[in-house]
C-alpha cells in the first residue's frame, strides 16, 4: 500500500507551507491546496491519508469539506483548525467527522501528535476495510443460483426444504452447496453462516 498522505488546505500560503515543511521534516508526505474545490478536484479515494483543512476558506468551508469527505471517502481521517474557536464549532466539528479540532496559533507538538493519529487510524481503517474485502472475495465467484442457495442454506433449510423453496432438485441442491463450500474455503455450516454475517454488516 502506498504512503498516507497529509493533504493540507489552506487559503493562507504562509500556514500551508509551514506546515508542509512541519510534516516533511517528520517524514509526512504533503499536498497542499488553496481551497477545497481544488483538493476536491484532484483527491482520488481510495488511499490512507488525512485531511488537514482550515474552517474558513473561500467557497466550501473546512468543517463543509470535512463532512463530505466522511460521505465520500471515510476512512480518510480530518483534522479542522481554526483561528476563531468556539465550544459550538468545536462540537460542530467533531458531530461532523472530524478527528480533531485545533486552535490558532497551533502548537507543533500537538498538531503533530493530531497527524500521526489520524494517518494511523486512516491505514488501520484501510486495512480493516481490505481484509473484509479480502473474506468477502469468495463469495463474488457464486453463481446466481449458488447465491440464491447460499441464502437458504443460512437460514437452516435442510437441502430438501431449499429444493422445494427454488423449485429445484434436492440432489442439485447439494451439488451447489458442495461447490459453495470449496469456492468459499468454508468447512460447516457455522463458516457460511459467519460469512454471511458479515456480507451484511
């Protein structure tokens, strides 16, 4: 997997360079942008990162931008800062999906600290997210009509019960089920029962 980036948007030139040189200087690959529209414009999903954005940008606000990018992509981790703080944006901020909330003039220390924190969780999100992926694969590889008796079968259906439910023969039933059990590595009925728990989480 790729590097996690720190994406830092910021309308003040001065704040995004020094933090860019901050990050860089501890190892964190940064992209920098003026305005939301423009990161939006360029970010592609899919990758570990985190999203550092000041509140007030022109056009889409920072705590807007957050937000969306909780629709969008969730894993990405966001971190708001601002120069006008508030228990109200704050709160806002943090309702919104923001990781954390920072206050002008930031600490280094601390804004650092609120880095590292949301890289790491965005790559164990990312993970976590291909590992479920990865044990949900088999399941792609069923056949309209494995999937179809992959349902019944969760449900506790002897292969008679689920012949009769898909109008099909109990000997095909069977058929399918034993090509379930290879294409899906699954050993009992509790396998491809926990398989199915968590296709519908």
């Amino acid at each position: 997997m790729s590097k996690s980036i720190l994406y830092i948007v910021d309308d003040d030139i001065g704040m995004r360079e020094a933090i860019s040189w901050l990050a860089g200087s501890n190892d964190i690959d940064t992209e920098t942008y003026e305005n939301a529209e423009d990161f939006l414009s360029a970010y592609e999903t899919g990758m570990p990162g985190c999203l550092l954005a000041d509140i007030r940008l022109p056009g889409m606000n920072g705590l807007t931008l957050a937000q969306h990018l909780q629709e969008i992509d969730p894993e990405l981790s966001a971190i708001v800062i601002t120069g006008h703080a508030s228990i109200r944006l704050a709160v806002d901020a943090l309702k919104g999906g923001a990781l954390d909330f920072i206050e002008k003039p930031i600490d280094n220390d601390a804004l650092l600290n609120a880095i590292r924190n949301g890289l790491a969780l965005s790559l164990q999100k990312h993970e976590a997210k291909r590992a479920l992926q990865d044990r949900l694969a088999p399941l792609i590889s069923l056949t309209h009509r494995e999937r179809d008796v992959f349902e019944q079968i969760v449900l506790g259906h002897t292969s008679k019960v689920v012949g009769d439910i898909l109008n099909i023969a109990q000997k095909t039933v069977e058929t399918h089920r034993a090509s379930i059990m290879k294409k899906t590595g699954a050993h009992t009925l509790s396998d491809l029962i926990a398989l199915h728990k968590v296709n519908c989480n």
